[in-house]
C-alpha cells in the first residue's frame, strides 16, 4: 500500500510538472516577463519543450524502476526508496526551473526584448464589482465543526484513554502513542484551527489584492482575473472542508478507540489524498484554459507593453515589493498564489505554522 501511494504521488508530479509549462500565460515564462510579440520566439518554446521531456523522461525512467524493483525489497527500504524518489522529482523540477529561467533571462538581456515599447500599468477600479469570490463566512463555516470537537472532546474527556495515537501509518493503524492530557487530546485540533483560521485570512488577502490589467489585452485580462480569482476562491474553501473532514475524523477515533473499522481508517485518508490530488488538477486544467482562452493581444495595443516587474521576482518565484499592497500575488511559474514578501504580514503567515508545529511536538 505505501508503495501504490508513492507511484501515485509521482504520477501526479508527474502530470503536473508536464502540464505547467502549457497551462501557464504565455507573458510569464519561468518565471520571466516576455513582451506579446516574442511570446512565440522559437527559443521560449525550445526551452518550454526542453523542461518538460527532461521531466518526463527522468520521471518515467525513476517510475519504472521502482515500480519493478519495489515488491523485491523490504517494505521497509521500499517506503525509503520512495520517499527519496518523490524529493528527487522535486529537485529535478527545481534544476529545470532554475536553468530554464536563467536561460530565458539571459536571451532577454541579451536581445532587450520590448525596448523600445511604452510601459504600461492599467487600474480598473470597476473591475471589484464584478467579483465573484465566495464570501468569507463560506470558507469559515468549517470552524463550527471543530469548536463542537472541541466541546465534545472536553466533554468526554475522562473516558479517553490514557494513551492516544498522534501519528498514523499508511496502512491507517496508529503508529506513535502519547499520554493523554489536556492538550495532548486537543493539539491535532488547535492545528486545524489555526489553518482553518489562515485560510481565512489567506481568502480575505487574496480578495484584496490588486486586479493586474494586461495594456494589450484589457477585456480579455479582466476576464482571466476575475475567474481565476473566483476559482481559487471555491479551490481554497472546498481544501479547508476536506481537510476538516479528515482531521475531524482522526479525532473522533481518539475521542472514541475502536469507532472506526481498519477498513475506513484505510480508505478514508486514502480518499483524502486521491481528492487533493484530483482537485488540483481539475484547478490547474481550468486556470490553464482561462490563460488560453483570455491572452489574445490585440493588433491595435501593439505599440504599448505591460509593465515589466521583473526586478520584483527574484529567481521569479519570490515576489518582494515593499509598494506593493497586495498581500498574495500570482504565481509566475505553476498555478495559484504567491506571498508578498515585501509586507510584514508575510511572515506572521510564513513562521506562524512552523512555530505551532514546533510547539505541539516539544509538548506532545
């Protein structure tokens, strides 16, 4: 079973990293600004189409290997192989990445792309009437279900038993115990609740962020923004529902030993992980269809460009501007949102999930 779930991760990676170079805007290539009239410049595409065979090609070749030598190996040595292998994917991806991008922001340096067009922002302050995110009391309606586990646990607190799992392995049994306490049987819920609560806020951030206009394409980018505001938003609250729902369950099975059969405490995370899984594909498919759909320039827009943040991204992943308001940004390279370290805020979200985890497992 641990084997099956690691062919699946990287089958995922797999898909995933293949797919990003198609689905993402044809403006923004690994990370780098490319003006309208270079977009189709047979050197972006080269390295486009370099990135994914190199992915595929090591990923498929890392596939099938394990998926031959797993069943001759300790189940053990199997479930170490394969961790290593889903980190090497994700480095490889990295090495791609950063080559890529390095390349690409060399050629632009080197052919000074888009010189000589004017550089242009465009605010649409109309454009927030016409948002369609989820409002936010819809993505905290899962705090209700954990303030009532919270009372319940409390409330059946002395017919916990003395020792209750914290970890559970693949095979949906419990594998590390702790002696119970009052915050033993309730850290796994005060770190539900401080995600749930960043979810929150990450929602609220992203509702405010700015709108980014395209100078050549102003129809089209307004449209493209609003959906993929609108599909992060339901992506977000969907995420926050199904993550309550698995943790939720994993504390009822503390709060009641025995109320689940192995069966369901199998499949249940199971379920969770193939949903996750799935979910972002199906998010990353319909991002991608807005950036082919929306990213037409028009003939008459050629003779102005977007402006270039470039200086903004370093190694164009991380985004840093101080005069910046937005909190969260869109990615450059992959799907979905950024943080903008440039604001203090950024931070408090960044270190806040890393110092509780730490906590909980100094006190556990």
């Amino acid at each position: 079973m641990e084997q099956a779930m690691f062919i699946t991760i990287m089958v995922f990676l797999t898909i995933m990293q293949s797919i990003i170079p198609v689905l993402m805007r044809k403006s923004h290539v690994f990370g780098v600004y490319v003006p309208d009239e270079y977009q189709n410049d047979h050197s972006v595409l080269f390295y486009k189409k370099l990135y994914v065979v190199s992915y595929v090609a090591l990923s498929g070749i890392l596939l099938l290997g394990y998926a031959l030598w797993m069943n001759k190996l300790e189940i053990s040595v199997s479930v170490a192989l394969g961790l290593v292998l889903v980190f090497s994917l994700m480095i490889w991806g990295l090495i791609l990445y950063f080559y890529c991008h390095g390349k690409l922001l060399q050629l632009k340096r080197q052919t000074g792309w888009s010189s000589t067009l004017k550089k242009v922002n465009i605010t649409d302050l109309g454009a927030r009437k016409l948002d369609e995110m989820l409002p936010w009391y819809i993505v905290a309606l899962p705090i209700i279900f954990t303030i009532g586990l919270f009372i319940l646990t409390f409330t059946q607190y002395t017919h916990i038993p003395e020792s209750i799992p914290t970890h559970w392995g693949a095979n949906g049994q419990p594998d590390s115990f702790t002696e119970k306490s009052y915050f033993s049987v309730i850290a796994s819920l005060l770190l539900l609740f401080v995600l749930q609560i960043m979810f929150i806020g990450i929602h609220e951030a992203t509702r405010k962020s700015g709108i980014k206009i395209s100078a050549a394409n102003s129809a089209g980018s307004r449209i493209r923004q609003l959906g993929i505001r609108k599909y992060n938003s339901w992506f977000l609250a969907i995420i926050n529902l199904v993550m309550t729902i698995l943790l939720s369950f994993l504390q009822l099975s503390i709060i009641y030993p025995g109320i689940f059969n192995q069966s369901l405490m199998l499949l249940v995370p199971l379920a969770f992980l193939a949903f996750v899984l799935i979910g972002t594909l199906a998010y990353a498919m319909k991002i991608g269809r807005l950036n082919h759909e929306h990213e037409v320039v028009y003939p008459d827009k050629k003779e102005v460009s977007d402006f270039d943040s470039d200086y903004h991204w370093k190694a164009g992943i991380f985004y840093y501007n101080k005069n910046d308001p937005s909190l969260f940004v869109e990615k450059r390279f992959g799907v979905g949102w950024t943080i903008n370290m440039g604001r203090p805020l950024a931070y408090v979200y960044i270190l806040g999930p890393i110092i509780l985890i730490i906590v909980l497992t100094f006190f556990m």
